[in-house]
C-alpha cells in the first residue's frame, strides 16, 4: 500500500513511528550506571512506568543483584518477554485521579528507602502520570481530599506546570521529597518527559528534583482557581511548613536526572519517516500549551494559509506539533449528558470547526500513551468531510463543544484513534497533512 494515497494510514504510521522512538527498550541503556558496590533499589511511577522496569531487567547484569517496585496505570502494564526475569514488582494504580491502590503504592515505595547507605544506588523510573500514581497525601490531607482537588485542578484549566505546582506541596513524597528520603543512596532518575520544555522537576511532579516553586506559589494557584483545600493545610501552606527541598539541599547532593527520551525526538522522528515518503515535513514545537480548541483553530490558520499558497510552509506537507494542551470543563445545563473526551479529542474539533471543510487538509492528535483524558481512545481524525458527514448523521459540532463531547463526535462518525497502552508517554502528539 502506498501510504500518500491513504491520508488516514499516513497519519497513523507517524504517530506510530513517533511513539516507537520513545519506548523504553530503546533508550534506556546508555544511561544506565554500572552497579553499585552494595545493592541497586529500583522505584518509579508512572504510565512507561512497567516497561522502563522491564527494560531495567533485560539490560542489568544478570548477576547483579536488583529489587525495587514501581506504580503504573491499570491495563499500562506491557506483557512480560519470555524468559525475562521478575526482579522488579509492577503494580498498578489510578490515573488521573488517584485511588487507594496508589496510596498504598507510595506508602510502599517510601518505605523501602529506609536503611540505604552511601554504597546504594537507587534508580528512579519516572514518566507522565506519575503525580497521581504516587499519592501520598501531606498531614492534614485525606486521600479524598486528594481526589477532590486533582479533579478540580484537571477541570480547572490549570496547566502542567500549576497542578504540579499544587501537588508537590500538598504531597509526602513528591517535589524531591523521596529522593531526600534516599539519602545517603546515589539516586540516578532515569525520566520520560511529558511536559514543555522538559522540565525534570515539573514531569510527575519530580519526586527526585529539587523544587524553585513555594508553598506562596502553590497558595496563588489555589485560590485563582477557586478550589478549597482544608483549613489546616492552608494554614500549614501560608507558614511555609509544606516547602519542599530546594536546589542545593544537601540531602540532593548525590542525585542524577537523564532524559531518556522526549516530545521533541519523538516529533523528530516523525518528520524522518515523513521525509521518507517524499513528503516536506515541519515542526512547530513540543511545548504548545493553551486551550485544545483555541490551539486546533490555529492549526487550522495555518493549514489553510498552506493548502492556499499563502505561507512559507511548501505543500505536499506535514505539520507536526506537540506540548499539552488543556481542556476548560464548560458547566452543563441541568439535565444534559456529560461530554466525555480529553485534549486531542478537544483539538480535533476546535481545528475542525476552523478549517470548515477545507479541501486537502487532515490531521490526527493523538496522546502518545495511548489515552486521550479517561476515555479508552488515543484520540481523534479530522478529515476534509468531518463536517459534511456530521451533518448528514444530524451532528452539530458547536453543541459537542459546548459540553466538551469530542468522543461522543467523533465515535459517531468512525473517526476515534484506537491503540491501547503504549507504555510511554512523550505528551500530545498533533500532525496535520496538507496535499
């Protein structure tokens, strides 16, 4: 099959070559330090969480010895390769909000760093989503309080950088708190990122990196987004008995952070395969964040100034971009259904609406894990007759937006992206096909 005749196949093979170039097999072994003079503790959270544990176990010296545990999403973790050696417990937990089994999973990873010397080495798996696997609620904060304000920073608006903020001060084990708890260990965190510009203390809200942001910062964020948190914890927040350990903290001393694979190599990688095809390929940026509809219309923008000669991008081409975007839950009038969808889902119909059935224009966005929000999709097509089929199933997109209903559109209309777990998480992945 020739893949520049199918625009949809096309799509999909780039979002395929971009999620294969930040898998974890395949980036993890330069980064890894011999071993130690006494024993190797592995600990890690997050949605790659179980195949960088896997990755850790093929590439180890069989004869080293390795223990650990790590936290990743239900249904994330990958199947095991035969003849591969469990030495490193996987076990799963709730993402986006957390739940009991992640509570029980920090508690667990928190105490394991007990009795470790300066002859330990501690390798930290850290990717996307370790900031809901790895609760562990501060004193005064209850697991439910916990939910209760994730859910309303995640329909806030907030974006990556203020939830973390918030969740690194209201946690026992994050923004560097389980690698001061490491000490006197060699703590080497081996990361996947997520994030723009790659900040290794804002991916799962670094629980091995120092933290710049204060309980002050944390306090701003709350109240401009109106969420509530119990008088005690405000009170502790406002005395600064929450601050996390800072840059230059001794505890930190012996700590290393690599990036093992990234948005901006994923979308590298992406524009290779597209070359290849005989295709002109560019890339935005990793780092676009803002409302998914406002961020898809101006896609829109500039695939149309292209389709029309009207920018220096040369057509045939492809438009890469990632970053995260957010998605503001609009309030719903009583009696109406939930919408469900998340950012990508989002996007498409923002680009949609704006691109109003421009010919020679598709695209797919896609989050790299696999999950667009809570839904079971990736994310979402946008074709050059989304609007037209719509319309012929009685759809009007204006009202799927109104109540944030991408999934329910798209499903409708046979245009969901469907791939399962990943088990890596490079963030939002945007590629749009201008012929």
């Amino acid at each position: 099959m020739n893949l520049l005749d199918d625009p949809r196949a096309l799509l999909r093979h780039l979002y395929d070559v971009a999620v294969q170039r930040a898998l974890p097999l395949h980036n993890t072994a330069a980064h890894l330090p011999p071993p130690p003079r006494g024993r190797t503790l592995v600990l890690g959270a997050g949605k790659a969480g179980g195949a960088m544990a896997h990755a850790v176990e093929a590439l180890w010296p069989a004869d080293a010895p390795l223990s650990g545990l790590v936290v990743t999403r239900y249904g994330h973790t990958p199947p095991r390769p035969q003849g591969l050696a469990q030495r490193i417990e996987v076990v799963e937990a709730a993402h986006p909000v957390p739940d009991a089994a992640g509570l029980q999973a920090a508690q667990r990873i928190l105490a394991l760093t007990q009795g470790l010397t300066e002859d330990d080495l501690v390798l930290c798996l850290i990717s996307g989503g370790g900031s809901a696997l790895l609760t562990l609620p501060c004193e005064g904060l209850t697991l439910s309080d916990k939910q209760r304000i994730n859910r309303q920073l995640l329909d806030s608006g907030a974006h990556i950088g203020e939830m973390n903020t918030v969740r690194k001060h209201l946690s026992a084990i994050k923004g560097g708190r389980l690698a001061s708890a490491c000490a006197p260990a060699h703590v080497v965190t081996l990361t996947i990122s997520d994030v723009p510009g790659d900040d290794v203390s804002v991916i799962a809200s670094g629980p091995t990196v120092a933290d710049a942001t204060t309980c002050a910062d944390a306090l701003d964020i709350l109240h401009r987004y109106g969420i509530e948190v119990p008088p005690a914890v405000k009170q502790q927040l406002e005395a600064g008995a929450l601050e996390t350990p800072k840059p230059g903290d001794p505890r930190l001393a012996r700590c290393q952070t690599h990036l093992i694979a990234t948005p901006q190599q994923s979308l590298e990688a992406a524009a290779e395969a597209a070359r290849a095809l005989g295709l002109q390929a560019y890339i935005l940026s990793d780092e676009i964040e803002g409302e998914s509809r406002e961020i898809g219309r101006v896609h829109a923008a500039l695939a149309r100034s292209t389709a029309l000669g009207r920018s220096s991008f040369q057509a045939p081409c492809v438009i890469l971009s990632g970053g995260e975007t957010t998605v503001t839950v609009r309030p719903r009038a009583e009696g109406q259904p939930k919408g469900r969808g998340g950012r990508a889902g989002e996007f498409c119909m923002g680009l949609a609406q704006a691109l109003g059935g421009q010919p020679d224009v598709w695209a797919l966005a896609a989050d790299t894990d696999g999950i667009d929000g809570v839904e079971d999709n990736a994310g979402a097509l946008v074709t050059p007759d989304t609007l037209v089929r719509a319309g012929q199933q009685g759809l009007r997109l204006a009202d799927h937006l109104a109540r944030n209903d991408a999934y329910g559109f798209f499903e409708a209309l046979g245009d969901l992206v469907f791939t399962g777990p990943t088990h890596t998480n490079v963030n939002d992945f945007r590629a749009l096909l201008v012929r």
